[in-house]
C-alpha cells in the first residue's frame, strides 16, 4: 500500500516535469526580444544623436559662414556705394568659405548715412549639390557711414599768421566746383552750405595781404577773421568719430619721406585707356574732379569712373605738388605742402605745419587747414593760386571716404 502510493506520486511528479519542459525556451526567446528591443532603442538614439550633432555642426558652420559675410562686407567696402547707390537700393555679392560653404550677401542703402545689410550662409554636408543635410542661417546688421567732421569756418585755417602775395586769391563765399552743379542737380544736390571768411586764424595773428592778392568772403571787411578754434590743436586731429590716427590708417595711398609729385597724379582705369573699372590700386590715381565739356576738358580727357573715387592720401613728410596734376579727396600731410604749376584739387587738405609759397596757378576747391606746428613759422601763399572754400567738395570727400562701421545700438539680429 505504501509503496503504491509512493510509485504513483512518483509518476506524478514525473509527469509535471516534463509538462514544464518548454518553458525556458519561451523565457529565452522572451529576453531575447527585450534585448534585441533594447539594442535597436539604442542604436536608434545614438543615430538620432549622432543626427542631430551632424546637424548642429551644419548649423554652426552655416552660422560661421553668415558672420563671415557680415565681417567680410564689411571689412572689403570699397567705399563706392557710398555716393553712387541712391536710397532704397540694393545690391548683391557673394562668397565661398572653406570651397564648400557659401555665403551670399545683399546690402540695402537706408538713407543718406546707413545701410541694411543681410548675410545669408549655406553650409552642406558631404558634396555640394549632392548632400545628405544643408543649412542655412541668415544674419542682419546695421551698418552707417563714418563721416568725419571737419570744423573748417573758411577757405583756409591757420594756427599761425598768413600772407597772401602776388596774384593768389583766397575765397571763403560757398562756391560749387566748376561743373559739379547746384543743390538741386548734379553732384552738389542735397548739399548747400553758408558762406564763410576767406581765412582763418587764431586770436593774437594777422592775415596779410600784398599786390594784387586777394581774400574775400562771409562779409567780412577784410576778408578774414579770428577764432580761438584756430589755435587748438584738437581741431586739426579730431574729427568727430575720426582722428588723425584713424584717417591715416585708412589712407589709400602713403608716402613716406619728403615727396615731390608732378603730372603723373591722375586719374587711370583698368585696363589702361579703355576700361570701365577706376584703377584704384594705382597710387597716382586721386580720383576725376573734372566734368566733361567744363574749363575745356573733353570726353578724352574726363576719366567718368574715378569721379565717384574719393581716396585718402597720406604723406609722411613734406609735400611738393608739380605741373598739372589733379585729384579729390583728402590729403593729410605730416609736414609743410608746397603747390606749384596748375595742380587742382577738390576736398579738405590737413597739414601738420605750413602752406609753403608756391608758384604757378594752382586750384582748390573745399578747405585748407595748416595747424603751423612751429609757430615762428607763418603760411604764404603766393603766385596765381586760387582757394575757394566749397562745402559741396567737403562733403563729397567726406563721404566718399568714410568707412562703414555696425551701429551701436540693435545693430545685429539672427533672422533665422
């Protein structure tokens, strides 16, 4: 009885273990699946990682290579936009970045002293045209015109006395340069200014006149007058956001040494004669001042695509003007400025020191100013010179020269 019992519960636990046999496999397979599930779970976020810090890496060259146009836009203006683009024009330009990455540009004139400009970089992955990810960012800034302020109140001014010899004449009356038209037309319109004395000198110091010289201008009885203006050195080396310092380091053109320069100012194209394109690599190159069918001058002899080219000359050392050379712009001299012959300029000339007795019948139009560094010293002018005081030829050779600067306030934005 005993032993049956037994042999039975025997054979009945032999048959619940081999009911239960299959199900370590069910329990495999089932850690198999979460396995398999874990792995594609992580290998689906490590590529969806990996994804989005390719993408990033796109952005950010994107990014890079917009900040890149603004830089670059700034950094290579050519300063022609500055007179030639009328308000609410655009234009367009482009660059590469690293071969790959490219980067477009396009600069709106706002008004008369700033600029709109949006730069847009696209950043590709892998062969351009061809390429798994592309970004794009585009970046806005603006950018205004630093114009210097030049506290010219005559024809010339003068840290020490002047005298004027012979025939030269000295104008301080608001004069337009021949053929450069009015306030309303050609290249003075918008621009009108108040008349002014002929010379001016500081408190304590004489204008004197001999032969046949003369100096007009601003209703004065003699012509000229005194301004303590005259005698601070800051007036000749501040020039609102511009210094001295800052208006050297933009010059387009430096000499060194005591110079003397003849005929061979003027201005060139490229190619040579028959371009379209103001050479303005070329350091003889001043800019065009003259207007064809005006004092003579033909359309030979008119070089129309320097007319807009206002360039900063800079002379470190005195400076001797030869013969029938012609320019415009500004001309900063550390030194004394002899003028000989039928030179003419068209701007705002700053010397360190005098004006040296010239000869010949040379032409300026816009403002002299000679800070007389050694005051034993004095300026002559003399032979057939001629000074007009022209705010419309300031103002252009401001202009034209300025340098673009990014605004102080809200001056930059991440558009998208």
């Amino acid at each position: 009885m005993t032993r049956s019992f037994r042999h039975s519960e025997q054979r009945i636990v032999r048959r619940g273990a081999r009911a239960r046999r299959g199900f370590a496999m069910f329990m495999a397979l089932g850690a198999l699946v979460i396995i398999g599930v874990l792995i594609a779970g992580s290998s689906f976020l490590s590529l969806q990682e990996t994804r989005l810090g390719q993408n990033q890496i796109v952005e950010a060259r994107a990014f890079t290579a917009a900040e890149f146009g603004l830089n670059k836009i700034q950094a290579d203006w050519d300063k022609t936009p500055n007179m030639k683009m009328a308000n609410g024009a655009s234009y367009d330009t482009s660059y590469v970045v690293n071969s790959k990455d490219t980067v477009k540009v396009r600069y709106t004139r706002l008004n008369a002293e700033t600029f709109w400009i949006v730069s847009e970089g696209r950043a590709f992955r892998g062969t351009v045209g061809l390429a798994s990810r592309t970004a794009v960012k585009r970046l806005g800034a603006i950018l205004r015109l630093r114009i210097p302020t030049i506290k010219t109140e005559g024809a010339i001014t003068a840290g020490g006395n002047v005298v004027v010899r012979g025939g030269a004449d000295i104008y301080g009356n608001n004069t337009n340069p021949p053929g450069w038209g009015d306030p309303t037309t050609g290249d003075c319109s918008g621009i009108s200014g108040s008349d002014k004395a002929g010379v001016v000198v500081p408190d304590g110091y004489t204008v004197t006149t001999q032969g046949s010289s003369t100096v007009q201008g601003g209703g004065y009885p003699n012509g000229w007058r005194t301004d303590p203006l005259a005698a601070n050195s800051n007036t000749y080396v501040q020039f609102g956001d511009e210094t001295w310092n800052s208006l050297t380091s933009q010059a387009n053109v430096t000499l060194v040494g005591d110079q003397t320069l003849g005929s061979g100012i003027g201005p060139t194209v490229i190619p040579p004669l028959i371009g379209t394109t103001c050479d303005k690599s070329n350091q003889f190159n001043w800019g065009e001042p003259w207007r064809v069918g005006v004092g003579g001058h033909t359309v030979a002899d008119v070089v129309v695509p320097c007319q807009n080219y206002f360039p900063i000359i800079y002379s470190n050392g005195n400076l001797t003007l030869n013969s029938n050379g012609h320019g415009q712009g500004i001309l900063l001299i550390n030194g004394s400025i002899t003028i000989n012959g039928h030179f003419e300029w068209y701007g705002l000339i700053i010397v360190t020191n005098d004006i040296v007795r010239g000869n010949g019948s040379a032409s300026i139009y816009g403002g002299v100013m000679a800070r007389n560094e050694v005051k034993a010293d004095e300026s002559i002018i003399s032979g057939t010179t001629s000074y007009n005081y022209s705010a419309c030829a300031l103002e252009r050779a401001m202009r034209g020269s300025a340098q673009v600067v990014q605004a102080k306030e809200r001056a930059w934005t991440e558009l998208y």
